[in-house]
C-alpha cells in the first residue's frame, strides 16, 4: 500500500468515499507534487499526485485555489481528486464509470474505460487487504 498523507483519510471522509479508491486512482495516475504532465490531446495538463487536469484550474480559482496549490500541497490535490471524483460518482452513481469519467471526462466515458478498469482492479485488492487485516 502507498504511503499516502493522513489528509487522504479526511478528504475520503469529506466526501463520502472509500479511502481505497483514491489510493487507486492515485496508484494507477502515479502522479507526484510539484509534478505537471503533458500536454494532452487537447492541449491540457495533469498537475500532482492525483494528476489533476488543467481544466480544472477556472473552477478551483472560484474557490481560492491556485495553479501552484494544486503543483505543490499534496493535500489540495488529493483533496480536489477527491472532490472531482466524487461529483462523477454522483452522476453515474457506478464506481467504474465514475473512475472512466474522472479520467476522460463524462461525456467521454469510453475512453476511459481501460483506465476505470485499472482502477477497479487495485481497488479491489485494497479493499481485499483491508478486510484480510480485520
């Protein structure tokens, strides 16, 4: 299991999520602080741990939060893939799509559909040891 910040535990309490599917989404994305990947297809950028993309930054900057914030604090980054993923979970109401959406976005799910598989795949071995250590 990765060694992740206690504030992925608050941000997975905040919005309602199993702390595993972030360390999933955070295991399949490998993303790091500081770090800013790209440009993708349509000229955007993954930025940190949970590799938020640069889509994001008009709708965070209404709430206060930077370019720089999303780079460098990694609690803000796993807070906000939290929060995006959680927004998909709502819509889809399906961990898998969810997943597929927070990738390649909702109107794009297929696309994210070898992604969403990843995921579901460590998230299943993290809830697995997690109900082995009980």
């Amino acid at each position: 299991m990765l060694d992740l910040p206690p504030c992925v535990e608050q941000a997975a309490e905040v919005y309602q999520l199993p702390v595993e599917i972030i360390q999933a989404i955070h295991t399949i994305e490998g993303g790091r602080r500081g770090q800013m990947v790209g440009p993708n297809r349509n000229g955007t950028y993954d930025m940190g741990p949970m590799q938020i993309n640069t889509i994001w930054l008009p709708e965070l900057a209404k709430h206060g939060i930077s370019k720089h914030d999303v780079l460098n604090d990694n609690c803000t980054n796993f807070a906000i893939g939290a929060w995006i993923y959680r927004q998909e979970l709502n819509k889809f109401r399906d961990y898998e799509l969810a997943a597929a959406a927070y990738n390649a976005g909702p109107n794009n799910l297929g696309a994210g559909r070898k992604y969403a598989r990843k995921v579901m795949g460590v998230f299943r071995r993290l809830l697995s040891r997690r109900e082995a250590a009980r």
